[in-house]
C-alpha cells in the first residue's frame, strides 16, 4: 500500500553533500567538507564546519510544503523574537537576507546553538520558560501573519481524515473502526473547543478564544537548554529552536506538548508554565479546555504527515511500524481514548 512504486527521484535525494557546500559557498561561506546530517524528517538540516569559523546549521526547506512568502514570515518572526531579546534562534542574514535558493532548493543559515532537554520535572525550569513563552506570546500578539496558516479542526483533523481516506492508507479490516471514532472525535472537537470557528490573527473565535502568531510546535525536542553554569554565548535558560511549523492559533498550543504523566502531574506542571507565564502576560483559563482538542488534531494530522510523506525514502526507513493493520488498530484505541478525555473537566491551574 505504502511502496514507492514511481521511478522519479525524490526531490532530497539530489541533496549531495556537495550541493550543501556549493550552497553555502553562494553565499559566502565556505565550508572545510565537514557536513554532520542533524535529526529531521520534514526538511533536511546540517551541521557545517567552516573553514574560517566555527560550524553553522544550513536547512534545506521541503520542495513544495510552504511558500518563499510564508518561510519569510517564520524568519521575519524568529528576527522580531531576537530583537526583543527572547532566545530564539533564526537565520543569519546572508548578503542582505535570510531566505536564499540554490539548486532547485530554498535554504537558510543558522548559528549553531548547544544545549540539552529541558528537565520538565524541575519547577524552576517550567516557570523559566513560561516567562519566555509569554514573551514570544507578546510579540506574536503585535500583528497577524498574512501569509502563514492557522492551527484549525478544517486543515488538522477533517482534510486529514479524508486524505487518508481518499488515498486507500487505511487497511480495510480497520478502515471502518477508524473512520467512525476518527469522525467522533472530530465532533468533540468542534463542540467542546469551536476550534472551526477561529476568525484570525488577534481576534477571538466565536468561543471567545484569541488567535496569535505561535511558535507551533512546542515540544520539548524544540528546547534546547542551557545550564547556569555554562559558559555559552547564548546565555543560560532555554533556547527555542526551529519555528518551521510557525502558525496562528491559541496561546496554549504552546504550553500543553510540554506536559507529560497522569493528571495530577500534569496539573502541576502547567502550573509551573503559567505562573512564569503570567509574569509578562495574563493567561486565558478558558484555554485550557483547549488542550485535550489539540492534543487529538496532533494525533490526526500526524497519521496523514506520515502517509504524504512516504515517497520520501526518509519515512519508510525511519517509521516501518506505519501503514500496518496494528498501527491502525493502535491509532482507533487512541482516539477513543481522546474521545473520553475531550468528555471530562479540563485542567485547572
């Protein structure tokens, strides 16, 4: 069902190592052919040593997933988060600009940043980047993206499910199973959280929620930390990285990936987030019956992410488990778990 039956090439496969450093050399920067490939499966991103400096990140963008327009947008974001003096890490600005073309691929230039996972059990380190969360959050709330999409049950969850659908990526022993709960939680989604009625860019959805620019996708993974007693240009604390999935949505879309364990763990943690958070910027509680509908449109779209992507030699080497009967059966028990979450109280803090 999977295979990649076509004979054409996928367009990252004509990303040579040699095609990285002719990249950059347009550019200025000339590589010593050091090229380390660091962990991403949407775009590709190397690790470059330079031959008269220290190693930058080069990041060759995925053909076809976002507009040159809405790419600028991420590194118009990422700039104005820096020129405030949030941590976050954006391109470098290369003969005038940060999105740059060579060989049939868009590219950007980073510093490269160290750092380690945030430890999410540490109180001190949640309230720590609550506060810069809020902070992004201020800034994100300046004006509205013209270009980029917002975080909706329409493109996450109900273009996905008939994608998948449309494209036969369900086994028919489970295709009915899934069709149904996926549906269910579909309606749960747009009856407890009206996410369908999202309006835009800083105004409320018609469940008085209010939209802004949002980093996207928050998860621990896109925090790079560094200790107090680190010597580091950069500074200690966190370090946000990668705003590739940039989007408007609700303030807690970035707060809840950063939650883990039972309830009563969650609750604390979320705790910590808001009350570094509400130190540079008052929180809607109304959000938090926000969480367990994200938490599904995430578990939605991330099936359909996968199956777009198969053709890219990438997915099936690094997901095998993807496409079968079991992982089908094993995403109904998930939803329906989520169906059950999206029923009871939300969190409260």
């Amino acid at each position: 069902m999977h295979s990649n039956t076509g004979t054409a090439l996928h367009p990252f496969e004509s990303l040579t190592p040699d095609l990285v450093l002719d990249a950059l050399d347009s550019v200025g920067l000339r590589g010593d052919g050091r090229l380390i490939a660091l962990s991403s499966y949407e775009n590709r991103v190397y690790q470059v040593q330079l031959e008269d400096g220290g190693p930058v990140v080069a990041k060759f963008y995925r053909p076809e997933r976002w507009t040159d327009a809405q790419i600028q947008e991420e590194h118009d974001f990422a700039a104005e988060l820096m020129a405030d003096e949030i941590p976050a890490v954006g391109p470098l600005v290369l003969e005038g600009q940060t999105l740059h073309h060579f060989g049939g691929f868009a590219f950007s230039v980073s510093p490269r940043r160290g750092g380690r996972p945030p430890e999410l059990d540490d109180g001190e380190v949640l309230e720590w980047i609550g506060r810069f969360l809020a902070r992004i959050h201020a800034v994100g709330s300046k004006r509205p993206f013209a270009h980029r999409p917002a975080l909706d049950v329409q493109t996450f969850a109900i273009e996905s499910m008939q994608w998948l659908l449309d494209h036969n990526m369900v086994p028919l022993d489970v295709q009915s199973a899934w069709s149904s709960t996926c549906q269910s939680a579909i309606d749960l989604i747009a009856a407890r959280a009206d996410m369908a009625g999202a309006k835009g860019q800083n105004k409320s959805n018609s469940s008085g929620i209010r939209q802004l620019r949002l980093h996207g996708d928050c998860h621990p993974g896109n925090i790079l930390w560094t200790p107090t007693d680190a010597i580091a240009a950069a500074g200690p604390g966190p370090h946000f990285v990668d705003l590739d999935d940039a989007r408007t949505g609700p303030a807690v879309q970035d707060l809840w990936m950063l939650l883990s364990g039972d309830r009563q763990q969650q609750t604390r943690q979320l705790g910590m987030l808001v009350d570094g958070y509400e130190q540079f910027r008052e929180f809607d509680r109304a959000e938090l019956a926000l969480i367990e509908p994200l938490r599904t449109l995430r578990l939605i779209h991330y099936s359909a992410w996968l199956a777009r992507r198969w053709t890219d030699p990438t997915f099936p080497a690094n997901f095998p488990w993807f496409g079968s009967s079991d992982y089908w059966k094993g995403q109904v028990q998930m939803l329906q778990d989520q169906c059950e979450a999206m029923q009871e109280a939300p969190l409260i803090v």
